[in-house]
C-alpha cells in the first residue's frame, strides 16, 4: 500500500470524523429546542447503547452466533449485572472480559 | 459515574474537576488501550508505519470506523471509499453531539470543538450519565476526553511498536472490551422503568434492522425509533 494512500486515508478520517461530531453539538447547544425534542434528545444515550450492546453481541464481527454458543452473550449478561450491583464500570469491565475467555473456552 | 465513590466538593476549582474527569475516564483508557493495541498490530501489517498508526488513532479517535477501515483497505479498497465507509460507521455521532449539546450550552464553541473531537461512544455515555447527575463541565469532561484520547493513542502506538511480541490479540479476549464497555454504560443509563423499556425496545429495533438494512444503518435508526416511540408513548 503506498505511502500516499495512506496519509490519504488519515487525512480524510480525521476530517470526517470531526465534521461529524462538532456541528450538531455547536448548533444545537445554541438553539431553543421544544420540550419534545429535549425528551426525545433524552432518550437517545439509552437507545443508542442499546443498539451498540445488541450489534456487538449477538453478531460480533459480523457474524450471528445462536444463543447458547455465544459467550459474548452470556459475559454482557455477567457484566451488566455486575454493573448493576456494584455501580463500577471498570470492575464491570474487567469481569466481563474475564468472563468472555471463560465462556469462550468453555463454548469452543 | 459511574464509581459513586467519586464525589465532588460544592465548588472544587478546575484541576480537581479536571482530574476527577480523568478517574471517570479511567475505566475507558484500561478498555481502549488493547483495541487500540489491536488496531495498531493490524495497521503495521497493512504498511503502516508506527507513527502513522499513532497520527491516525489520535486525529480520527474513531474505534470501530478505524478498524473497519483496515479490514477496507485491506481488501483493495481506495482511500475515498474507506473514508466515506468510515463516516456512514459514525453517523451515528451526530445524533450524540444532538443529545449531548443541552449539556454543554455554557460552553465556548472553542471548548465544544474539544469535546466533539473526543466525543465517543464512551465518553458520551459517561458524560451524559455525570451531566445527568449535575456534576460535569467543561473541565470533567475535557478530563474524560483526554484519558480516553490517551488509551486509544498510546494503545495504538504500543500495538504498532510491539507487533511480534504481543501476537494475536484476542487471546486476551481485546474483542469483547468494547461489548463489556457499552453492556455497562447501558446499565448506566437505564436509569428508571421508562428507560429501561426504551433501551428494550432499541435492542428488538436493532435485532430486526440488522436483518432489514445494510450495514451499518441499523446504528442510526433503531435509536432514532426507540426514541421516537418513547417520546411519544410518554408525551
């Protein structure tokens, strides 16, 4: 791969990816939203971690695993009850990881 | 957070809120630093060199988007086609900085340019649960960004450096950090029965999109539905 296309590649992710985090969090900050849409803006960190945790759990790496071979599963479970339990995100964390290459081993 | 061990004093100046960021980032640096490991064992092997793996993590901060854009590259793909994949990946950033913006309306559009360029998956999360309970500002958050910037940026540069010696990363089991992060944060934010039920219905709204949509489009619109309906059901 040359050196060219590379830097290319850095350029443009850099780019784009701040041109897609700063706007709607400059302009938005300054505008006078309806109590409708500060409700719905609410709800958006629930939904979205929501979606993340399902699309990396049931098909990591693109890839459906069935639920009682799937040890991505079963260590989310661990780690949101960790979670739950004793409100630390790195225990939580650590657990979860912990967890996952046991279940793996165990799942093959 | 997060870590309810963490408090913060009627009015602490902005270091120790500062630094208070940085504890409540932490948990993000330990999990972003083997990804980051991971993404720069495979960018060596694609004809990166260390300090290019390193500039890429530290301007893009881009987790999953960097990743996906190695497996691209890898496949031949040219250098257009891996940004613009990259930035249908984070679409989903725009609705973050939309939830996130009622949090920082005091702020200088120095300081909100900042935040966006650490904005994550995690950092928003975090933020948005300390911006709930009253504490974050300016200078949390800036500490939450700079911790999670330093674990995906020095996680890279090691991942490149050590490329033999580290081997497979996933014998660790790097691939489930990220799943455990945001399972956690999720609990996090599921702060009553209404949300609790939102984040179910996201979760049914994501299993049926995966199906329904390419990739990665189910990122972006089982949140703008489940949303919607608990806008709507609670109005």
């Amino acid at each position: 791969m040359s050196a060219t296309t590379i830097w290319a590649v850095i350029a443009g992710m850099a780019l784009v990816n701040f041109l897609i985090r700063f706007p709607s969090l400059a302009v938005l900050s300054r505008t006078a939203l309806p109590a409708w849409a500060k409700r719905w803006l609410s709800y958006i960190p629930v939904s979205a971690m929501a979606t993340l945790v399902v699309g990396g759990v049931v098909r990591p790496d693109g890839r459906w695993l069935p639920p009682f071979a799937n040890p991505y599963l079963w260590a989310s479970i661990i780690t949101g009850v960790v979670y739950w339990r004793f409100r630390s995100f790195l225990g939580a964390t650590v657990v979860g990881v912990i967890c996952f290459l046991a279940f793996a081993a165990l799942l093959g | 957070m997060p870590d309810d061990m963490i408090k913060q004093d009627a009015c602490p100046p902005p270091r120790a809120r500062f630094v208070r960021g940085l504890r409540l980032g932490l948990p993000i640096f330990l999990g972003y630093a083997p990804i980051g490991a991971a993404f720069g064992i495979v960018a060596r092997g694609l004809g990166f060199s260390p300090l290019q793996a390193a500039i890429c993590s530290g301007t893009a901060l881009a987790g999953a988007g960097q990743l996906i854009a190695l497996q691209l590259l890898g496949a031949g793909a040219g250098a257009a086609a891996v940004v613009l994949t990259t930035a249908i990946v984070n679409l989903r950033y725009i609705l973050f900085g939309a939830a996130l913006s009622q949090h920082v309306t005091r702020m200088s559009l120095k300081q909100q340019a900042f935040l966006a360029f650490t904005l994550t998956d995690e950092t928003f999360a975090v933020n948005i649960d300390d911006g709930r309970r009253g504490r974050a500002d300016f200078a949390s958050m800036a500490g939450v960004g700079v911790i999670a910037w330093s674990g995906w940026v020095a996680g890279t540069a090691a991942g490149a450096l050590l490329a033999g010696v580290i081997g497979d990363p996933t014998r660790f089991g790097v691939q489930f950090a990220m799943p455990a992060m945001f399972t956690a944060l999720l609990v996090a934010q599921a702060e009553d029965r209404t949300h609790v039920v939102t984040a179910i219905i996201a979760a049914v709204f994501a299993a049926a999109l995966m199906i329904a949509l390419p990739d990665p489009w189910y990122l972006i619109v089982a949140p703008v539905l489940a949303a919607t309906v608990a806008t709507a059901v609670t109005r």
